[in-house]
C-alpha cells in the first residue's frame, strides 16, 4: 500500500544539493571535473620551474614567483565576479568569457617571454579559471558530483608539480603556464548539457551594481596582499570592507547580495572551509621542507613524496563528500575541524618524526579536500535559490583565501 508523505515534507535521504529538478540531461560528472580541475595546473604547476623561469628571464626567483602570486590574485577576484556573471548572463555567457579570458591569458604566455606579459597571462587565466570552477560547483546536481568536482581539483593539485617537470623537460616551461587552458577542452561538452538547463531566474536583474563589484575587488585584492603587506593591506582590507558594508545596506541586492551574508549557516560553511585550507595549505609549505631535511631526498624523491598523501587525500575525499549528506551540519563541521586540528597537531609534534609527517599531510588534504565540497554544498542550501550562484562564488573564495593565508602563517611559524 502506498504511502503518502504531507504536502511539503522532504523525502528521507534528500542531503543538500540533490534537490528535486525537473526531468533533463544531466550534464556529466566527468565533464565538470574536466572544466575544473585545471584550475589545480596554474596554482601548482609552476612550483618546481619557477628557477628556470627565473634563469630564462634573468630575474630572482621571487620576482619570477610575481606569476603565482598573479594567478592566485585572479582566482580570488575572478570567483565572485564571475559568479556574478553567471548568476545575471547565464551558463553560456558564463563559459564563452571565461574561455576568452583562458585563451588570451595562454597566448601571452605561451609567445611573450617577458615577465610582464607573463604576469598579466596568468592574471588572466586565473580570472577564466576562477569561473570554470564556479559554473562548475553550480552545475553540480548530487553530493557525488560535487565530492568529483572538488576531489578532481585536489588530485590534479598534487600531481601538478610533477607533471609541470616533465611538460618542462619535454617542452618548455611557457607550456606548463598554459596547462590551465586544458578546462577549454570540456567546455563543449557543459555547454551541450547546459542549453537543456532553464534559464536563471534574476529576481534583482537591473542596472549593474558597478559600485558593489569595485569594492569587492578592492577587498579582495588587499586580502590577498596580507601576508605580505600585513600592516598596509590590512588596513586598506577593513577600510574597504566598511564602504562595502554601507554600501550593501543601501543596495542589499546589489553585486554581493546581503541575504548570503546574514545566513548563518552559510557564514560557518565559509568560515570553515577558510581555516581547513589555512590548515591543509599551510602544512603543504611546512611539512615538504621538513621532510626533506629529515630523509635528505632530492626535489624528484620528494616530489613523488609529497604527491603521494595528497592525491590520497583528494581521492578519499570522492567517497566522503559523497556520503556526507547523512551527517548534520554540526556534525560535518565538528568531525572536519577535529580532523584539521588533528592534521595540524601530527606536523607540529612530528617535525622530526617522518610517518607523523605524512599522517599529517594526508589528513590535512582529506579535511580540505572534503569541506571543499560538502561544505559547499550547506552553504548552497543555506540561501534562496536564485543567491545560489552568488554563495558558491563566495563560497570559494573563502576558501581560496585560506590557501593564501595558509603558507604565509606557516612562514611565520617556521620563522618564529
């Protein structure tokens, strides 16, 4: 005999982002993991051929480092706006600007051998890149999908380095900038799936809010200058975080909506997902330079080393996102913060114990690499409908901002 539920009761098993939709292509998994894990290349390809940057160029490795830093500036600030892009203009405006900005961004890098030219390439491509994972973290319709779109970027983030050697030695090192632009060969493929997608509804489309967006980026840019410029940034930071508050009680569905922010649930997800990649990405500068001068290993040893518990930790993190809907959200948020603090205390008290080392960078990867997604997934639902594509935009850049933060207080601790 069948049974009948009352009228707006949810099925049982229904965890946040497997929403009821009406019957249409699904766009694939796969394909979403392709459009952006490349993203994973720009932030740590790079890492070991940025000496022969610097060789080629005539520059210090700091200074040729500047195209790093470019990239990880992109990825912050092209998160929300082209989140907000995506939210006003839709899926294909969405993924044909930001396939432009890859392209241009790799053509300079890949035929102007300048430091300049580089620096601005990898701007960029960030910006592209940063809209490719949003569209795809939106795109995103079970927890599975989500746990393989985050436990792609995270794989592919830890095997980059090592691929980004042998791209270099078989070509050259402008090729290993422009692995990002890999993401364009999936963009066919959502762009098939998203013309069967309705069109997203934009309950506040009207004039653009140019206002809202140059004080967002203003805040981001100086957030992202901290850990360098800690006294400077920081001020400029909050100064321009309190002209985007007043700014936000006079338009409230402006560029950055208001209702994202006064979801409380939203707020921990962020803050959260922001402390496990200060965490994750702080012992990934900390625990490999340790590790090194306890086992003497060269960069290729160590480099397969220090892949290995990330990719580990990426592929896990597939499973867990997947299930994670069976567990509340205070328990998400305990279990993964214990699991941070846990990643933490193994590097600290195993600095010169090698097997605590690696148990420290596995858990630390799996804590991130699963927030990224399940926690991604509560804040989604944490918010109207139509915010949606906005929350994920910041979403993501809380946590981007977490791996700015991460390396730089780790210098800090090494130093102290």
């Amino acid at each position: 005999m069948a049974q009948h539920r009352p009228a707006g009761e949810k099925p049982r098993g229904t965890v946040p982002g497997d929403r009821p939709r009406p019957h249409r292509r699904r766009t694939s998994a796969f394909a979403l993991a392709a459009l952006a894990a490349p993203m994973s290349f720009g932030i740590t390809g790079p890492a070991l051929v940025l000496g022969d940057i610097a060789g080629d160029l005539g520059v210090s490795v700091p200074a040729a480092a500047s195209v790093v830093t470019a990239f990880g500036w992109g990825i912050a600030v092209g998160t929300p706006t082209m989140g907000a892009l995506l939210s006003r203009r839709g899926l294909r405006a969405a993924l044909i600007v930001c396939s432009l900005l890859i392209a241009a961004g790799t053509a300079l890098v890949l035929t102007v051998a300048v430091l300049p030219a580089l620096v601005l390439g990898s701007g960029l491509q960030a910006l592209g890149s940063a809209g490719m994972v949003v569209v795809a973290m939106s795109l995103a319709e079970s927890a599975r999908d989500m746990g393989t779109v985050t436990a792609s970027l995270a794989g592919l983030g830890a095997v980059a380095p090592l691929i980004g050697t042998q791209v270099s030695s078989a070509l050259s090192w402008p090729a290993v900038l422009a692995m990002s632009a890999l993401s364009l060969i999936a963009v066919p493929a959502v762009l098939r799936g998203a013309r069967h997608r309705p069109p997203v509804e934009e309950p506040t489309a009207g004039r653009f809010d140019a206002v809202g967006a140059v004080l967002l980026v203003a805040v981001v840019t100086a957030l992202v200058a901290v850990p360098k410029q800690p006294l400077l940034a920081g001020g400029g930071a909050l100064a321009t975080a309190a002209l985007l508050a007043l700014h936000m009680r006079r338009r409230p569905h402006g560029f950055l909506p208001a209702v994202v922010l006064t979801s409380r649930r939203f707020l921990l997800s962020a803050g959260i997902a922001f402390l496990l990649a200060v965490a994750n990405f702080g012992i990934v500068y900390a625990a490999p330079e340790r590790l090194g001068e306890l086992t003497g290993w060269t960069d290729g040893p160590l480099g397969i080393a220090i892949g290995v518990p990330y990719l580990v930790g990426g592929v896990v993190s597939w499973t867990l996102v997947a299930r994670s809907g069976r567990l509340t959200h205070p328990v998400l948020a305990t279990v993964l913060t214990g699991a941070a603090v846990i990643a933490v205390t193994a590097v600290t008290l195993g600095s010169s114990v090698v097997p605590l080392l690696f148990a420290g960078m596995v858990t630390g990867s799996l804590a991130a690499s699963t927030g990224q997604g399940a926690l991604a997934l509560h804040a989604a639902a944490a918010v109207p409908e139509p915010q949606r594509v906005s929350a994920m935009g910041l979403f993501n850049l809380c946590y981007l901002l977490g791996a700015a933060f991460g390396p730089a207080l780790a210098a800090l601790a090494v130093s102290g």
